[in-house]
C-alpha cells in the first residue's frame, strides 16, 4: 500500500509540530484579538449617527405616549453612545489630532447615555435637553474637524 507509507511520515510530522510548542513552553497564540476599524467615519455617519438622531427627533417632537416609543427612543440613543465608541477606534492617522478626536468621541458617548437614561425615565423635557447635548456633541467634531455639517436638534421648530 504505496499511500499508507507516504502518509506515516507526514503524520508523524504533524504529532512533532503538535508537541514541539508545549515541550518548549511556548505560548502557541501569538495575535492577540483586537479592535480593528473596517468601515470609514463616513458611514458609521451615514449609517448609524445620522438615521439614529433622526429617528430620535422624529420621536421627540411631541411627547411620546407609548411605552415602546420610549423603549425605541433609548435603544437609538445607545446606538449614538455605541457610535461613539466606534469613532474611537478610528481617529485620524495624523498624531496630533487624536486626543481631540477621542475627546469628541466620549462627549457624543456621554451625551447619548444622559439621552438614554431621560428616555429610560420617560422625562420628556429631560430627553429633549439631553438631545440638544447630543446635536452639540456632533457639532463640535464637526466644527474642529473642519466638516461642513451641522446637525439640528428641531429642524421644524421656531427658534
Ligand atoms: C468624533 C467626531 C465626530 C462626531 C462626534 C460626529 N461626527 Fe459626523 N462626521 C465626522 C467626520 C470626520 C465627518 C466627515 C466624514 C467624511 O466625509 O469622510 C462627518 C460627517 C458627517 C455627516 C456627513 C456625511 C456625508 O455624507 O458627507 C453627517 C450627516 C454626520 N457626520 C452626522 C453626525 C451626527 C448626527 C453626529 C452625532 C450624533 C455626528 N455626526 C457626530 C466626525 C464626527
């Protein structure tokens, strides 16, 4: 059986690799698991802050009746808080900026969590103040990073 003999060598080899590792007491994984960014800043803004804050706006601009409209409204504002968190993963190559970027990245975090805990408590008015603090957290990155956006907590309201 020609097959058997040339496979009893590999197979030995296979057992020497599998043991070599533990008799020399190395550790066997060498890449530890990590964050890694796959998407670009724009989208995380096109695909969750933006349509997450609207949907917050459209839930704000009469108190909300429903139970689940609360529960909806909370579940948004801890998408915003987790697209904080997302930012920080990817601030700008350059050096310099980064502390800023992460400084930003908090204040939305922090900002959206208030807003989740108002909506959590059903406190209308709270929730509204708290997400005009998010328009300002989105703001001010925008206004240091140079982007041309602005965001609107109440677009159809009188100022
Ligand atoms: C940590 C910084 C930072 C925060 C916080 C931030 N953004 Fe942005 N945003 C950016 C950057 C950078 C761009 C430009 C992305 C690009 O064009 O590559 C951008 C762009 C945008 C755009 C334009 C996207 C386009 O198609 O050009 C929108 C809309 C937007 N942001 C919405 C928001 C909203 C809503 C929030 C808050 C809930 C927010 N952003 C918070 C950094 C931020």
């Amino acid at each position: 059986m020609p097959r058997v003999r040339l496979l009893a060598p590999l197979m030995l080899l296979g057992t020497a690799c599998l043991v070599a590792p533990i008799a020399q007491s190395v550790p066997v994984a060498t890449k530890a698991p990590k964050l890694e960014p796959v998407a670009d800043a724009k989208l995380l803004m096109n695909g969750l802050a933006e349509p997450n804050f609207k949907g917050v706006g459209k839930l704000l601009k009469d108190r909300p009746k429903e139970s689940e409209a609360w529960e909806f409204m909370r579940g948004r504002a801890l998408l915003i808080a987790e697209t904080g968190n997302l930012l920080m993963i990817r601030p700008p190559k350059a050096r310099e900026p980064q502390d800023s970027w992460m400084t930003h990245g908090t204040e939305l975090r922090e900002a959206a969590v208030t807003l989740a805990r108002a909506a959590g408590d059903k406190d209308y008015l709270k929730s509204r103040a708290a997400f005009a603090g998010v328009a300002n957290a989105c703001n001010r990155c925008h206004r240091t990073f140079n982007v041309a956006s602005r965001v609107e907590p109440f677009p159809d309201e009188e100022k």
